[in-house]
C-alpha cells in the first residue's frame, strides 16, 4: 500500500517540507523533478501546484495533498478534509483574501464597486462573494502582479495577504476580507474510505498536528530541591503543570515542563533565583495531545 501524496510546489513548498520534517519525515526535493523523495516507503510523494491540488486528489490522482481552504472552494472539489494545518508562507497562521482599492480612489465598501473591474487569481470565490452582496462587477483572472493593476488595468482587486505590507507599499486599501484560509490536508473520498490508506493519513495528521503544536515551544528540564520546590513553581506560568520526579536523592526533586520560546530568558534567571539547579532548555519536534 502505498498513499500517493501531493505537496504544494511554490510559495508553500518550503514551509511545508520544513513542517514535515519537524513530523519525522524527511523530503528531499530537486529542481529537475516533481517527484521528491521521503523516507517513509509507504507514501509517493509529487509536487503539485496548490491551486490544482483539490482538482488531483478530487479526480483520484492523488490519494491525499496539501492545499489552501481558498483552493479547495476556488475550484469546489468534493474532498475529505483531514486536518486545517494553520501554517502559511511566511508565518504558521491564517492568510487573508481581501479586496482592496487605491488609497486615492472613492471606493468604501463593495457597494462602490458596482460595474467595475476586479482582478484577481480566485475568480470563483469572488464571483460568489460579490453575488452575495448582490454587486454586479466584471471579475478578470489576473496571472500575477496583482497589485499593480489598479487603478490603470483594474478598478479593484482581491488579492491573498498575510501582513498586508504589499498592499500597503502599492498604496492600496483593504476595503473588505473576502476570505480567510489555511492550509488543509485533503484527502480523495475512495482513499479516505480505504481503511489502510486512511490510517496512514490519520497518522500524517497526528504528527503534522504535533509538529505544529510544537511551534514556538521548548522544554526545560530543572533539579530542585525539596524545600524550594513552591517558590520554583511559583516562577513557573500558572497554567502550566510540570511533571515531578524524584531524584536518587530523596531530598532532590526533577521538574520537566514545556514553556513558550519566548518567555524562557525571563524564567530561567528567576528559577535560579528560586533555589533550581541544572536547568536544561532543549528544542521541541512535536507536541502529540
């Protein structure tokens, strides 16, 4: 058995091996090839546009694939979801499909828009976002460069945007957000059905679920002895709850708990402080709840 898996070649490329490997699984990728290889023999791994993606696991070329939500209702494919992976290009969070007009223009909100141009690369979704608002716009499909079609090639666009920078810098404004995505792992209804295939990607969602819950972690590992171990939990976040451990010493404890990344170089001066001793910080792959 083997599940045919597609991962999303372009922007998302990256952010994606990286997450997988942070699972356990190790792609390897080559300019010349859209078959990366993985070190797991039960998955055959192809790089896929992520805008194509729903349509190949949909039609049962692929088994499963990695894609945007935005993909998946651009293109309505019948698909499982499997797991929302909110991971993006830039940052492991949402991304944002808005409308957005010239600073300069007089458009406020969709109403304005009424008869005039819109460019963008998900003409689907914007076609059913502007008959829910009951506007009637001429939607183009814009093949890149968005951004710089208003005012001259368009009078509006809807573009995906995760900070908002290069809008910003083409002197744009966000006058609406039509869409709010993320990356999901979709799977193809027969292979979902299949009760082996659909193990194994019950699997990938456990440990690329895990991966991400990790992000931004990492473990501390601390001795403390018996005395002091209120005043060294006291320091620890309240929502926390470590794990303690006797030492072979029975008037020394071991205390491991997981910790935001960021707030670790406020807590270990004031653990010291506190009476810990030999304070580990070590990096965390997955955190499987």
């Amino acid at each position: 058995m083997k599940v045919k898996l597609g991962i999303p070649k372009g922007s998302l490329e990256q952010a994606t091996i990286d997450l997988f490997r942070r699972a356990g699984f190790h792609i390897s990728t080559s300019s010349r090839s859209y078959f990366p290889s993985i070190d797991d023999p039960e998955i055959e791994c192809m790089m896929i546009r992520a805008q194509e993606m729903a349509r190949y696991v949909e039609d049962g070329v692929l088994d499963a694939g990695l894609t945007g939500l935005d993909w998946v209702l651009e293109t309505e494919a019948r698909v499982q979801t499997v797991a929302d992976l909110i991971y993006a290009k830039q940052s492991f969070g949402k991304v944002r499909w808005v409308l957005a007009a010239p600073e300069a223009s007089p458009f406020q909100t969709v109403k304005d828009l009424e008869g005039k141009i819109i460019a963008t690369e998900l003409v689907g979704v914007t076609r059913r976002y502007l008959e829910k608002h009951g506007v009637h716009a001429k939607v183009e499909f814009s093949w890149g460069a968005t951004e710089v079609k208003p005012p001259v090639l368009a009078d509006a666009i809807v573009e995906v945007t995760e900070t908002g920078s290069s809008l910003r810098a083409n002197k744009l404004r966000i006058l609406d957000t039509v869409l709010e995505s993320n990356t999901q792992l979709i799977a193809n209804l027969d292979s979902w059905a299949d009760p082996a295939k659909r193990r194994k990607l019950e699997d990938i969602r456990m440990l690329l679920e895990g991966a991400i819950a990790a992000l931004g972690k990492v473990g501390l590992m601390l001795n403390v002895h018996k005395a002091d171990l209120p005043k060294v939990l006291d320091v620890l976040p309240a929502l926390k709850k470590p794990t303690i451990s006797h030492l072979s010493d029975e008037e020394w404890l071991a205390v491991n708990t997981v910790l935001d990344e960021s707030t670790v170089r406020i807590i270990i001066p004031r653990l010291k402080e506190a009476g810990a001793e030999g304070i580990v910080e070590y990096p965390l792959n997955k955190i499987v709840l």
